[in-house]
C-alpha cells in the first residue's frame, strides 16, 4: 500500500507521526537511565502526569497495554475477579494479559455503548466463599472504544466508583483517550480520575507522541506498578528521547482534539446521507465514526480492500462495520475527501 501524502489513514489515531516541532524536542531532551532512576525528562513527564491527573504518583511506560496490565496486577492477586463491561479493550484487544499474566477472571456488565450504571455492580459482586473468585476491581473504558468513542459522563464515573468502593473494590479507568473527553465535555482530567484508584493514559493516540502510555495512582500503587514495570520487561534507558515526545503533546496537543472531533462529525454527517451506509450521526462524540455497510456492497473487510484502492484506509470491526478514526494527521480537506470517496465507492457496482 502506497504511504504517499495522498493516502488518508483513517485506521487508528496511533498512526500519527511526530511534528516537526515534537521531533525538534527529543532531539534536544535531556536524557539519563531510567533503569538507574536517573532520567531527568522521564521523571519529568511523571511529574507532570501526576499533577495533571491529581494522583500521588506516575510511571511511563512503553505502552497502553502495558498500562492497563500493571494497573490490573498491582491492585489484584491471582484468582481475583474483574467486573467490566464486555467489550473492553483490555479484554478484546491486550492479548489476555489480565489471565495469562495477572491471573484474573472477568465478570461482564452489558451496557449500551460501553457504558454501565452503579446497580450494575452489585449483582455480579461475587460472594465471601472458598468456592468463589473474589471481586477485586472494576474497569471503566474512557472514552470507550468500541463504544464508538463514547465519552462516560463524569456523575456516571462517579456513582459507579462510590459504589465500587461501598463495596470493597478498586477502580482502574483505562484512559487511553482520556483528553478526548475531557476536551469534549470542557473538563479537567481530575473530574474523573478524583473518584478512580488508578488510571492510565496514552500518549500515542490522539495526541500524537511516537511512544508510550502512563499510570497515575497513590504513592503505595505506583511503587507496584514501578517494580510491574521492571518485572514485564517495560524499563527502559535513555527514554527521555521518547518521553520529550509526550511531554510536547501534552503541551501542545490537548486542546488541538476539538478539531478531530469536530471532523469525525463532519464525516459522519456525510457518508449518512450515502445509500448503503448505516449511522447514527449523532452518537459520534470525539473523534471515531464507526458505520455499517448495506450486505449487497460486501462484507465489512470487502469494503475496506475496496477503499484502500482508492487511497482510503479504515478497519473493519465486525462482518458488515467499519471504523473511521480522526487524528492530527488528518485535515477537514482530507475528512471531505474520504467521505466523497466512501460516496464514489458506494455507487461501484454491488457484490453479485
């Protein structure tokens, strides 16, 4: 697949690249071993992170994945219990690191678009008997990817929190695009995270730094999650080189999000006006757009084969469903050009 300028990459918003000011800012980052606990831009970022998400304490990592895990494994034990909702990130999408590594079950919570309420938890608490797992942790996706990009409202965060800790359990929020809601909704991080235990961020997704993800939690978490890191292999040297990356996107980036949630609803409400394209339009709050296409054009991965001879890149997330993702590397020009070109390809010939 040609990589040209002329190619619109609407897969992920972890395909961004670094700007030309970003790369200006690792190249002169102050740099040391993080290993030794000597890395002076790491440390940095931590800092940063922490003040920004209201926690004691926070550790960069190489990826939301690693985040995620250390987040589960620091507040968990093997046999424990996680309630979340089914269709999680860290459950679809992290390999099964939560079992394979931190050893723990999972109880599913339905809720429409990745979203569920604090009565939701109490049912599948299990009970205080040897035959049982112990319930340990509850996980909220912010905002949810499969979900659609939706954003939790912060009082919703805050009822599911304040019952999980009535009874007993954590809260980690997997925040992967966190600054995506918060922007959305005009809030700061800490209106969330204030009622979360632990929380983890990415760097590399909408904010467009090269590498990494952080977990912010009290100061006794963050020593675990900090030996974690070291134990999943996750420490790394001279990163002040990538750490300057993300240090630049928090300063620079944040506010910059408006403008992919503003094209991903100028393309939504294009292609729904296409025949054989399905959407609810308004349902699309940051910067995802996921669709459905009529049968008689293909199946889903059909579609996007389809696309990508044209110059536009998505992924197909189930038999007849796409997902569009808006990114710093993604113009409106290129969002109206994507969205005509979807109009084009759909008045292609139907699959016999």
């Amino acid at each position: 697949m040609d990589t040209s300028k002329n190619v619109i990459d609407l897969r992920s918003d972890t395909v961004t690249r670094p700007t030309a000011a970003m790369r200006e800012a690792m190249a002169r980052a102050e740099v040391g071993d993080d290993v030794l606990g000597d890395e002076p831009t790491v440390m940095a970022l931590q800092e940063k992170a922490a003040n920004l998400l209201g926690k004691e304490g926070a550790v960069y990592v190489p990826s939301g994945t690693m985040a995620n895990l250390c987040s589960i494994r620091s507040q968990t034990s093997h046999g424990d219990e996680i309630i979340a909702h089914n269709e999680s990130h860290f459950y679809f999408y992290e390999t099964g690191a939560f079992a394979a590594i931190a050893g723990c079950s999972v109880r599913f919570v339905s809720g429409h678009r990745g979203l569920f309420n604090a009565d939701d938890i109490d049912p599948l608490v299990r009970p205080a008997q040897i035959h049982f797992p112990r319930t340990r942790l509850v996980v909220i996706e912010n905002t949810h990817n499969r979900g659609g990009g939706s954003i939790w409202p912060v009082e919703q965060v805050a009822a599911v929190a304040e019952r999980a800790h009535a009874l007993g359990l954590r809260v980690h929020m997997d925040g992967a695009r966190l600054m995506n809601a918060c922007i959305a909704l005009g809030v700061e991080p800490t209106a969330y995270t204030q009622h979360v235990d632990t929380v983890s961020m990415c760097f590399s997704k909408g904010l467009g730094a090269p590498v990494g993800s952080i977990v912010a939690a009290d100061r006794e978490t963050i020593e675990k999650v900090h030996r974690l890191r070291k134990m999943f292999g996750g420490t790394m040297r001279q990163s002040g080189i990538i750490a300057a990356g993300a240090i630049y996107a928090l300063d620079h980036h944040v506010q910059r999000l408006a403008e992919d949630h503003a094209n991903a609803k100028r393309f939504a409400a294009k292609i729904a006006r296409v025949p054989g394209i399905s959407l609810n339009a308004a349902e699309v709050e940051t910067n995802m757009v996921f669709f459905d296409v009529d049968p008689q054009w293909g199946t889903g991965r059909q579609f996007t084969r389809r696309l990508e001879r044209e110059g536009v890149r998505m992924f197909d997330t189930g038999p007849q469903r796409l997902r569009a993702v808006f990114h710093l590397d993604v113009s409106a020009a290129q969002t109206d050009r994507a969205a005509e070109i979807i109009g084009r390809v759909m008045q292609g010939s139907a699959v016999a």
